[in-house]
C-alpha cells in the first residue's frame, strides 16, 4: 500500500531516497511502502462479493485524514431483511444494486447524520477545536435510495469536505477552514505557495509558474484531417466539465436536461464569424 496524502506518511521522509538501490534501508511505511498481507478464500469469492464485509466493523471508515466508528449500524445493517448469510456469518447485503446504493448511503458521513457528527468529533481531537456544533442538529438525519428517486436530497456537512452546505448554502470550498480555523490538509496546515521539496524542486514544480503547452507532436495522438478546409483548432481542457463531475456522468436523464441536452461550447464571436457558425449551431 503506497505512502498516502492525508496521512502521517507524508512526513516519514525528508528526502527522496531509493531503497532498492540501498540508498536507505528498507523500512515499510516510513522509506518505502506499508505491506499488507491479504489472505484470499476463492471458495467463498462470490460469497464476499455480494457482502460487506467485517473489517469495516473493526477498522471504521474514513477518508481525507478523517475517521468514524461504525460497529453499531454495521450491526443495524446485519438485522435488516437485506442480508447473506454464509460460512457461518450474517452480513449486509450487497447482491442487489439498490442494496449497494442503501449501504453507501447508510455509510456516508454526507448521508447519515450520526456518522458526521462521530467524525467531527475525531477530527476535533485532532485540531482542538470545537467542531460537532456543525453536524448536531441533524444527527437523526438519514437517506436511502427511495429518498432519492422521491425528490432531490441535499447532503449533510461532513469533515470529508471542507465546504459547508447547511441552511440551502451551495457548496464552496475551504469554508471550513476559513471560518472554524481547521487547518488545510498540507504538512504546515497552510496554503501553500512554495513546495520546498527535492522532488517539485526536480520537476520545477515548487512554484506556480506559466509553461507553454507542449506542441500537438509532442502528445503523439493527434490525428489531422487531410483537408481541414473550414476549421479551427482548439485546446480542449478537461478538468471539471460544466454539465458533469471530473469527465464522465453527463449521459443520464438529469444531465441531458440541462444546457440543451448537448456538451456546451462558447467561442468568441470573431471565430464564430469566420466559420460562418450562428448561436444554436
């Protein structure tokens, strides 16, 4: 398991050594990765499949640094009518689709009031700040998937996130840390300008700088048309599309209502003008 960001492994070096060149000894989790030993029961392959299983019970959940206790809804989730059974154990069931949907959303600190209020309670341990306040008045608070094909359902704060979305707020980043003072996820718990570390000081990423775009050659999967004729070559940047989250999730029903049901484009008029395209095109 690799070396992680929100994690304490982030500061087990202070520079880049290669223990496979006996550079450093070979420690795991602190000069090279943490090793895990799975055990695997191919037997029951499709058993554990279509179950969740018990580790979350043990181990809790968490991500982006974050950590909630979830024994007593895992065992809530092994009474309900949504079950296996098998090798001896009863688990929460994942064979149906709705069923996986139902136990994310039973999970999620964004769905499930009680859970964020446990994990702003850790994560003040780790701050020393009072926190809680921002999950408390909808503890009781929980989404299923029949709450979602009724209507929209807004999402719960949650210290996953570093926006806050209660009372119809739309959602903005670093509210958190701007407002209760929680630190940003970085080895100073500050924005960062500068990175003073070999490895962005090698690459000339430690600071923010302009860099040209490499040449179309450069990429390798550009492929021209014989005649162009009538054309303009564009840059087509990708990071978060309007209509859609990261680069996919824009062919469903809801997506395609908005912004004409097509992927939006704006050029500038002049452009526009010499390939002879008019709005609506």
């Amino acid at each position: 398991m690799p070396l992680a960001h929100d994690s304490a492994a982030e500061i087990a070096q202070p520079r880049i050594a290669n223990w496979i060149d006996g550079e450093v000894e070979a420690i795991p989790g602190k000069t090279m990765p943490v090793l895990k030993v799975v055990t695997r029961d191919f037997k029951n392959l499709y058993n554990q499949f279509i179950s969740f299983g018990p580790q979350v019970r043990v181990n809790g959940l968490g991500v982006h640094g974050t950590h909630y206790d979830v024994a007593d809804v895992y065992d809530e989730s092994r009474q309900a009518p949504e079950r296996v059974n098998w090798g001896g154990g009863t688990y929460p069931s994942l064979f149906e689709d709705v069923e996986v949907c139902n136990t994310i959303l039973r999970f999620a600190t964004v769905t499930n009031g009680e859970l964020s209020y446990r994990s702003y309670k850790d994560l003040e341990t780790k701050v020393g700040l009072p926190l809680a306040q921002l999950a408390e008045k909808n503890r009781g608070h929980r989404v299923n998937f029949g709450n979602l094909q009724a209507q929209p359902v807004r999402i719960l704060n949650s210290p996953m996130w570093s926006g806050q979305v209660e009372n119809g707020r739309a959602y903005a980043p670093f509210t958190t840390n701007v407002e209760h003072l929680v630190p940003w996820r970085t080895l100073t718990g500050r924005q960062h300008f500068y990175l003073d570390h070999p490895g962005y000081i090698e690459f000339g990423e430690h600071l923010p700088t302009y860099k040209p775009r490499p040449p179309i050659k450069e990429f390798g999967d550009v492929r021209l048309t014989q005649d162009p004729g009538q054309s303009l070559m564009l840059n087509y940047v990708t990071p978060h599309g309007k209509w859609k989250i990261h680069s996919t999730y824009s062919d469903n029903h809801r997506m395609t209502t908005l912004s004409r049901g097509v992927e939006p484009l704006w050029i500038s008029e002049q452009d526009a003008a010499r390939l002879e395209l008019a709005d609506n095109d």
